[in-house]
C-alpha cells in the first residue's frame, strides 16, 4: 500500500429521487502516491464511463485534474498533510455543501459528519517493521479511529476485508469489497520486441516488496544457465528503501540489470508487453495491480502465493513461497524454458483480466455510498 497524507459531513435524511452529493478526497492524483493515485484515477475513469444513477461525485484536487474526471471538482492549496486534512479539506466540503464525504486512508476520526474510508490494507498494523520508527503506531492509531467513525469501510480484496475484520474487529456487514481493474490501456502488444529474455519488476521499492531477493535468484540464474538474463525494474524508490535500493544499484552497476524509476503509462504498458515474464515477489499485498496490468498486456506472470495474490490472480499465474529463493528461481526457471507454458499464462491473463473493470468497481462504490447514508 502506499500511504497518503493525516480529514468531512450529521445524520441526513435521503430522499430516494433526490441525487446525492460525494465529496472524494482526490488530492493523491499528481503527488506520486502510486497506490492511492492508481486507485483514485482508476475510480474517477470508471466513474466517467459508468455514469452512476443518483450520485454526483465531487473530487476535491490539490494540482492535477486527470482528463477522465467526471466532474471538474474544486481545487485547495497544494500544501503540507496537516493544513491539508486538518483545515483545506473540511473548508472544500463545506463549501461543496456534500452528503457524504469519502477519504483515502485519512478522515480526521473525530469528524460528526457522515464518511466512508477506504482502506487498501492495514500492512503498517501486521508489519510495522517495515515501517519508519513511529510511523506504524501514527497510522494505526488515526486510521484505525476514523475506520470505527466510518460509516463504510471500502477496500480492494475478500483477503483485506477480513483482515480488517478480525485485526480490528470492525463488523463484518461495515466493509465492502470493490476489486480494482487494469486501465484499458493496457492490453498485448502487436509484437514482443527481441532481444535477451527479461524478467520485469514493478513496483515503489521497498521492503515488503522483496527486491533484493529476486535480485539474488537473478544473479544465480545467470551464472547458472541463463547468461543472457537481463533484470528491469521498473518503480521509484520508497521509504526505507535502504537494503533493497542497494541490492539494485549494485546489481546496475555490474550489467544486466536496468532501473528506470517511475515511467508513463505508455512506457508501462510496452515494458509489460516485451518482457518475458512479470515476477511478483511481494511479501504482503492488499490487491496487487501490477501482476492485472501484465496480464492484461498478455505478459505472463510468476508471483507470491500470500495476501490477495491468490485471489487476484487466480489461476493464471505461477505461484512461489516469497521467502524461498530455491522456489523462486524454480518457478522462474521453468516459465524461461518453457514457451507453450508462457503463451498458457499469457492467453488465461488476459482473460483474467478481463474479469476486472474500474466501471464496475465506479457502480459498486456508487451502491456502497447509498448505502452508508441508509444506515
């Protein structure tokens, strides 16, 4: 997950036929917040397609307004977390006169008036040693308040909500599911490009995501069979980074490997469509959108076995114990001399994928904000 910044509506009365007003906290959008901002633009243009009956959806930026918004919104100050949560935002939804406000991560929990939260996944709760000193306590502690406050609690996976549910004991019938999707612009590519086979990392680095490891097996699998194995990742460097940005410098530095940081969602898409394989190695997801994005690129993919990864994934990947390099390189090994298992992965992912839409996800989210002003 990656977590945004520490924000508002009392009881109303809903009039069936009257359309109700939802203020969404979409000052994620141009930060570089990965997760948030995927979700937020991916919930914005399902929005924009889906056209939701009875609710008018009022995103509330700090910077950039994505093309695909329904609705141009309203615009606060691009300053600090606090002055942004604790006094922009409660003034834009005020002034936006709204029904119901929706927060990602972050409501100010001793808001009275109504809200829904998403919640991508408690990691900083289970984890915290992936975390700064003192950051896993802040964000448990405030998030944990404002999910109690919600009146809905919104998040990507079954595996997440029941998370939630038994780590928080926040009742089960408070939190709702809605499946994020692959963006429709990706899909397979014409022609894969030739080359040396590459195996394709995506993702912010940091700890969880269990870089360093895959940058081991990679190592050993070159010296072992596959010389001309390149390595690219692709993603910026998250907090503490530390061990895993090393790893990768290191592995730079000697050849083979490429880090690209943060690129386009064309520069994505052909990296997905020309790689061999997509490896997944990640130690804990909440959803887990790259391994979607690849599928839908028709990119075959090899990933963790935990969290939501089996669930998102289903059956058209290949699955590895993340903490196990003998498995790991297993898995990789046999997709990298197997073409008939990579065109099998690569056919059953794109119709995995297709499975997923962010329009669905814009009319569940719609369903989900009636209801939490019903309650």
């Amino acid at each position: 997950m990656e977590i945004e910044e520490c924000s508002g509506l009392g009881k109303l009365e809903i009039v069936s036929d009257r359309t109700i007003r939802v203020a969404l906290d979409a000052t994620a959008i141009g930060r570089g917040k990965t997760g948030n901002e995927t979700y937020l633009t991916g919930l914005l243009e399902g929005w924009g397609e889906a056209k939701p009956d009875g609710v008018e959806l009022l995103p509330i930026f700090s910077g950039v307004v994505p093309s695909q918004s329904p609705h141009p919104g309203t615009q606060i100050e691009n300053g600090g977390f606090f002055k942004r949560h604790l006094a922009e935002l409660p003034k834009a939804r005020r002034e936006l006169k709204a029904d119901l406000y929706h927060g990602v991560y972050w409501m100010r929990p001793w808001e009275k008036d109504p809200f829904v939260l998403t919640v991508h996944d408690i990691s900083f709760a289970v984890h915290p040693e992936w975390f700064r000193p003192g950051e896993a306590l802040f964000y448990t502690t405030l998030i944990q308040a404002a999910a109690r406050k919600a009146r809905k609690v919104i998040t990507v996976s079954e595996f997440c909500r029941t998370e939630l549910a038994e780590k928080w004991d926040l009742p089960a019938d408070k939190i709702e599911t809605t499946y994020e999707a692959a963006r429709r612009l990706f899909r397979p590519g014409k022609m894969k490009k030739s080359g040396p086979p590459t195996l394709l990392f995506v993702s912010a680095i940091h700890p969880r995501k269990n870089l360093a490891r895959l940058i081991r097996v990679w190592e050993r699998l070159r010296e072992a069979r596959f010389p001309e194995l390149r390595l690219k990742v692709v993603g910026p460097a998250g907090w503490s980074a530390g061990a895993d940005l090393r790893a990768l410098q290191a592995a730079v530095a000697k050849g083979g490997a490429e880090w690209v940081g943060t690129q386009t969602d064309v520069q994505l898409k052909e990296a997905y469509q020309n790689a061999t394989m997509l490896v997944y190695p990640s130690l804990y997801e909440g959803f887990g959108l790259p391994p979607l994005e690849a599928m839908a690129c028709g990119c075959p993919v090899v990933c963790s076995q935990t969290a939501s990864l089996p669930e998102v994934c289903g059956e058209a990947a290949e699955y590895f114990d993340p903490s196990s390099e003998e498995e790991m390189s297993a898995k990789i090994a046999y997709l990298l001399g197997n073409e008939d298992r990579r065109k099998e992965l690569s056919r059953a992912g794109i119709a995995q994928a297709a499975e997923y839409s962010w329009e669905r996800m814009a009319d569940e989210t719609s369903a989900i904000y009636k209801r939490a002003l019903e309650d």
